[in-house]
C-alpha cells in the first residue's frame, strides 16, 4: 500500500487519474457476529494512522465544544456558543448519537460520562410530536448500537421505551408511518411523507425485535417497507411524495437523493443484517431500474439524476451531498465498477470549491445550492471503496477531504456548516450527524482496518453499527 502524499503535493485531477477503475463482483452475504478489538493493520501505512490520530483530535474538540456550550441539550450552535433543542426540550440527540463514535476512537473517560448521562437523564415520557425518522436512526439507532458495544442493559431498556412509544406512528389504513407521533399519547400527524421515511426503520426496529424477542417491531417497519416497495411503478422506480392515508403518490419525480435514498439502502442491509429474503428480493427488482432510468453518462462520468417514475424521462440533472452515499451502497451491493466511477463524480462535485455544495447540475458543473452542512455520505463512500478495493486514492481522497474539512469549517468551539461553499461563510449548526458520521467515517477510513470488524456489522443510515448477536 503507497503511503499518503503530504498535503498539497498532489491535484485533485491527480487523484481522479488513480481511481480505479475495477470490473464487477459478486456480492457476498455477511455474516455478522461481533466487533473485533484495535489492532495493527498491514494495509494501511503509518500516515493513514497518523491521519486517525489527527482525526480523533478534531473529534475531541468538537465533542469538547459540545461539553462546554451544550451538555445535556440535543446540538451545540457552534458560532454563537449556545444549545438548540429540537423540541423545546432535550433528547439528548448528540450525547445517544455521539455514543457509538465516543467507544469506537477510545474515548472512555467521555463515553463514561455520557453513557452515564443518557441512562440517568434521558426520558422519554414527553408531550412533544417528533419525527419518526429522524429518531428511529439517530436515538433508536444510537441506543441500540451503544447496547451492543457497552453490554449496559439501561440502554436496550430506553430503546424498548422508544420504541413502544414510537410504534402508533404506523397506525394508518396502509401500515405506511405517519411522519410525527407524539411520544406520550401516541397520537400521530403529517400523513404526506416519502419513501425514505417509510422504507428506512427496519435495522432498528428489526434489531429491538431481535434483541426483545418482541416481534411487533420487526413486523411494522417491514410491513411500511413492503408497502413502500409494492407501490413501485411498473418501471420499478418510487416517487418523491406519497399519502400513507390512501398510498397515492403525490410527487412522481425518482432519484436517489433525499427523501428516497435511504429506501434503496435499507433494501440491501436488511437482507445483510436479518437474512430477509424477501428484502433481497425487492433489492434484486429496484436496483436494475435504478441503474437504466437514474444514472446519467456526460463526458465520461457517471451521475445519477432524476426522472419521471412512469415514464422513465429525465426531469433534472443535479446530483449533490445527499446522494454521494450511493457509492458506498454500489460497492456493498458489489457493483465495484459502477461505485469507484461514481465516488469520482462526487469528488469532482467536492473539488469545484475545495468542499461539497449541497446540490450541483451536473450538465453545466453549477452549484445549485450553496450550502454545506457537514454531511458524511463522500466520506462514507471513500471508506466503503478503500475497504472493498485497497485503493490507495481512497486514502488520498479521504486526506484531501479531511483537510478541506479543517481549514473550512473548525471554529473555536466546534465545527460549523458553511451557508456558502464558494464564499466558506459559516452558519451557526453542528447537527449530531456530525459526531455520530463524518468524524466516524474520517477515522474508520484511515484507522486500522481490526478497529471495526467491516464484514460483521451492518450500518444504519447514521453511522451506527448493528451487529447480529442473536
């Protein structure tokens, strides 16, 4: 394995020249069991190690931002130095989403105390309406994945708890979610959703299930994914907006991006994580058609954009940081070749500003909106591809990536989103999804590859490893 180059000594031009371009393979069933603990890696030099070092330090003083500015609230505001509550009240969002990440980098005098705060602090008993989604793979998620790294049954209780209190959400005439329930009457509203918060519940209900011996869990969010799935366009592609009250489609536009993303990824780990057939099967029926009507060849890249769900025509051409996760799926799927061309468009999104817009057309190279919300799924793709192929770009990429990331957007109390890629203006936001992802990514890319056993655990959509310990 070539070491990494130190910064600056090569282009991103040079980098996209070393991507490889790799013929097809076939997918293997994981076999999921445990995690492996820290070991030395021969495939990764000692810059890569260097470079997790240098990735745990930025962790710690985003997490240390959080400590000081926001503990025991759900996100630190990283430029005005104050706490936001998505509710009014805390859920402790970063301190249970953090969890994982805290245990994985051994950070353990700080996963201590966190792990302390959540099982002495974190209630659930609120009167507030809360997005089913948005908690099932951030809290239900981060519970779960902390239980199975920590053995600490307070947290399989909470998630119980969560999970109970969440189930109403899936009380409709199709057994599609509403999109809020309110945590303690179970009364559920917002009935207009999409196929990513229909179709991505079934790692972490599935997983209390198994670990409950409780199969309500598992049979509700299979049930919204299979219904999400048979509602399918006789072309096999899902629309944007659909009514869980009469299952129409509101929305016919079909992409990969926010808002159905998920869907396809829940399709292929749900098969991985449980065996289910059935979800193989309805993996086996999307993914062909997604690859004919989504993905789009200009001068030689690979994008994917969007079309119409009946009839296949193209409706937009813009690509951005939402569906740069779809890399890491192709090479988890075994579509290697499809993967690495694909990460080399999305590095080429990255490359225009020296960090990701939020969204570009990907006919003209326009940035469409200008945002940067520190998103992880680049950087998920360049670990899925650099474990897959070995690829030393991979390394390179993530360096690259790393620095930009640092030089952007560190500020003196944490990390912040940038309102503008082209004029690096920061706002005043450091969601969890930072702490519990883009730093976990960063570092598993270039840590040891033994500090997570890969081919034993099944990520959910935010980075929290499950494991099959049933």
């Amino acid at each position: 394995m070539c070491k990494l180059r130190p910064m600056g000594s090569f282009t991103a031009n040079a980098m996209l020249d070393r991507m490889p371009c790799l013929p097809l393979v076939c997918a293997t069933t994981l076999f999921l069991t445990s995690l492996s603990g820290c070991a030395s890696s021969p495939q990764k030099g000692e810059e890569a190690r260097h470079n997790a070092n240098r990735v745990k330090a930025e962790f710690l003083h985003a997490w240390h931002g959080y400590e000081r500015y926001a503990w025991g609230h759900d996100a630190l505001k990283p430029l005005s130095r104050t706490a936001h509550d998505w509710y009014g009240e805390s859920l402790l969002m970063t301190p249970v989403d953090a969890l994982d990440t805290l245990i994985l980098l051994g950070c353990s005098d700080e996963a201590y105390k966190t792990r302390e705060l959540i099982a002495t602090k974190l209630s659930l008993d609120r009167d507030v309406y809360v997005k089913n989604f948005e908690i099932t793979i951030r809290l239900l998620g981060g519970l779960l994945s902390s239980y199975q790294l920590t053995g600490d049954p307070r947290l399989l209780r909470l998630a119980q708890d969560l999970g109970q209190r969440l189930l109403p959400a899936f009380n409709s005439p199709t057994g599609l979610p509403y999109v809020f329930v309110n945590l303690r009457s179970g009364k559920v509203r917002d009935p207009i959703t999409n196929p990513a918060e229909t179709g991505t519940l079934l790692l972490e209900f599935g997983t209390l299930s198994k670990l409950t011996r409780n199969p309500i869990f598992y049979q509700k969010a299979k049930r919204a994914l299979v219904e999400t799935f048979k509602r399918r366009s006789p072309l096999g592609l899902v629309g944007s907006s659909i009514n869980v009250e009469t299952g129409q489609w509101l929305d016919p536009d079909s992409h990969i991006s926010g808002g159905i993303d998920s869907y396809y990824e829940y399709l292929w780990k749900c098969w991985l994580l449980f065996g289910d057939k059935d979800c193989l099967a309805m993996w086996r029926a999307s993914i062909p058609a997604v690859n004919r009507y989504l993905a789009d060849e200009t001068s030689a890249s690979l994008w994917y954009g969007h079309a119409n769900m009946g009839t296949g025509a193209r409706t937009a051409t813009t690509y951005g940081a939402l569906d740069a996760f779809f890399p890491a799926l192709l090479a988890l799927s075994g579509d290697l070749d499809r993967a690495g061309q694909l990460q080399a468009s999305s590095f080429r999104m990255w490359s225009l500003y020296d960090i990701e817009p939020e969204l570009i057309n990907y006919r003209t190279m326009q940035v469409v909106a200008k945002g940067y919300h520190l998103r992880p799924e680049i950087i998920e793709s360049a670990y899925y591809l650099e474990h897959f192929t070995h690829h030393p770009a991979y390394l390179d990429m993530g360096d690259k990536m790393f620095h930009d990331f640092v030089r952007f957007c560190r500020t003196d109390a944490g990390y912040a989103a940038l309102d503008s890629v082209v004029t690096k203006e920061k706002r005043d936001e450091m969601e969890s999804f930072v702490l519990a992802e883009t730093f976990k990514y960063f570092y598993l890319l270039f840590a040891p590859d033994k500090t997570l056993d890969f081919d034993k655990v099944v990520f959910n959509t935010e980075a929290h490893p499950l494991r099959r310990t049933w």
